[in-house]
C-alpha cells in the first residue's frame, strides 16, 4: 500500500468541541436571564419570595441620588420582607428615573411614583402585590426613619405599597404613624439633601412645583 493510500487519523477538532460548549452555556445563560426577566410577582408568591430572597442578601444600604443630592438609608436586618422588597427594587432599576412626587411642609417626603409612562411599565413587568405592615419591631418614625405608605385600594390592615415610600422630616419625628406604618430604615447619610427636597415649593396636593428625580439607586 503507498504511502497516498495509507489511512490517517483526524485530530479531535477541540476548536469545534469548545464552540459548542461555549454556546450551550451562553444559552443555558440566556433561558435563565428569559425565566428571570418573565418573573412576576402577585399576592400569592410575593412573601414566599422576598422571604427567600432575603437570605440571599449582602446589602443593607441603598443610595439615593437625586437631581438634589444624594442621600444614604441603612435598612433594618429584622424587617425583612420591606427591606429585601426595598433592596429588590433598586437592584431591578425600578426607582431609577421616579420621583419624589409628594413633599408635604416639615413632615415627609414620598418617592417612588412618577407620571411617567415607564414607570407604570415598570410596575406592571415586576408584578401587583402589596406587603403586611410589621409594626412591632421596636422602631418609631424619628427623624429620617424611611417607611411605606398604605395602598390606596380598600385597604382595611393597612397593607402597604411596595413601590412607593416616604421619609419622615419632623423634628424629634412623627410617631402617630408608629402604629400604622413600617419602619425599615433610616437615613445614615446626606439629612440634608431630605430637608433640601422637603423645602421645595408645591403646588396643589403637595406635588413638588418642580420634578424631584431619583436619578439612581444602588444597592450595597
């Protein structure tokens, strides 16, 4: 037999192999990003979620910065459920682009919502539900403590709106809210910027005469 007849061996082609295995797991990544993203939160799976997902957390601070400054809330370990919904928000780019659509004269501020068409998008890709209030955890709206409003739906247990939050400016505090509402944090960092905001003139219905944008928040 000569040596043009004589039968070779092909050598594995590994560019080949590697290829393949370099695309299945950029799909495997892309099917797991696609799960992520149709996740939608409702009231049936909402608490079973950020009870899970608190356990996962590293953060307890987000920075919010604004057209006015920013500011810094350290979130309360043992209020998990708001805070886990908090971190969950800022780290979904939910805050980012809202407002802080109501300031009401040496009481709160409260952000979170805009007019904007985007943020109803928003709302509605992350999904409809509300959190129960967990008063008696031991902590008081003083001042720069941050908490969630109530739904505006019949809303009878005061079940609070996951979008939306405000921040208490009255001097020593405002602890008619105690009962009612859920401390999760308080403002560490940037008291200032909160009183810059609140200082803001309004108009009818205490919406700011000019918008106050949340530009970023980041959790850490």
């Amino acid at each position: 037999m000569s040596c043009k007849d004589t039968p070779t061996k092909e050598k594995p082609n590994t560019t080949k192999t590697e290829t393949l295995t370099d695309s299945s797991q950029t799909k495997a990544t892309e099917i797991k990003e696609e799960v992520e993203e149709a996740f939608v939160l409702d009231e049936d799976n909402a608490i079973p979620f950020f009870f899970e997902y608190s356990k996962t957390l590293k953060e307890d601070k987000v920075k919010l910065t604004t057209n006015l400054g920013s500011f810094t809330i350290q979130l309360y370990d043992n209020v998990p459920y708001h805070k886990a919904n908090f971190i969950y928000l800022s780290k979904k780019g939910y805050f980012d682009h809202t407002m802080f659509h109501r300031v009401v004269k040496n009481f709160i501020i409260q952000g979170g919502n805009s007019d904007d068409v985007e943020t109803a998008r928003k709302r509605n890709e992350i999904g409809r539900y509300l959190l129960p209030p967990d008063t008696k955890k031991g902590y008081r709206h003083d001042r720069g403590t941050i908490s969630m409003p109530s739904s505006e739906t019949d809303n009878p247990h005061k079940l609070a709106s996951p979008f939306e939050f405000f921040i208490v400016v009255t001097k020593p505090g405002s602890y008619h809210l105690d009962a009612g509402y859920t401390p999760f944090g308080r403002v560490i960092e940037g008291m200032d910027v909160v009183d810059l905001i609140n200082s803001q003139p309004v108009e009818q219905g205490d919406w700011p005469v000019q918008n106050i944008y949340i530009l970023k928040a980041e959790a850490f």
